[in-house]
C-alpha cells in the first residue's frame, strides 16, 4: 500500500533509544529518523514478538526498548 503521508505522530523517547535509535538508523543506512521509524514497524508488524500481557503492563511509559 502506497501514498501520500498525511498523518503525523509525536512519541517522546529518553536519550537512550534516540541513541539506539540513531546507532541502528546509521548501521543500516538509513536516510532519516522517520525512514528508520517506519522500517522498525515494518518488521515488527510482520512478525515480531509482542509483551506478555501478564506482564501487568498498562501505561505508556512502560513500553520501552530499554529497561529502567
């Protein structure tokens, strides 16, 4: 599915996963930040592991790529 973005989203990240972030966008050539957003949901949309929901968690900040 191809088109015209149109929609925008803002996520606040702690300066660990910006790095992580910008580390895993450079390492992969990846021309942006938005570029390296979108090909992170691709594949984890087509086959990545979800969290257990027995887990207990329920608020935003508690899904992140580093544990506090």
């Amino acid at each position: 599915m191809s088109g015209k973005r149109t929609e925008r989203i803002q996520i606040q990240l702690t300066e660990d996963e910006l790095a992580s972030l910008d580390d895993w966008r450079f390492g992969n050539q990846i021309p942006s930040r938005a570029a390296a957003i979108r090909e992170l949901m691709r594949m984890g949309l087509s086959g990545g592991d979800v969290r257990d929901p027995s887990e207990g968690r329920k608020k935003s900040g508690d899904y992140g790529i580093h544990d506090s």
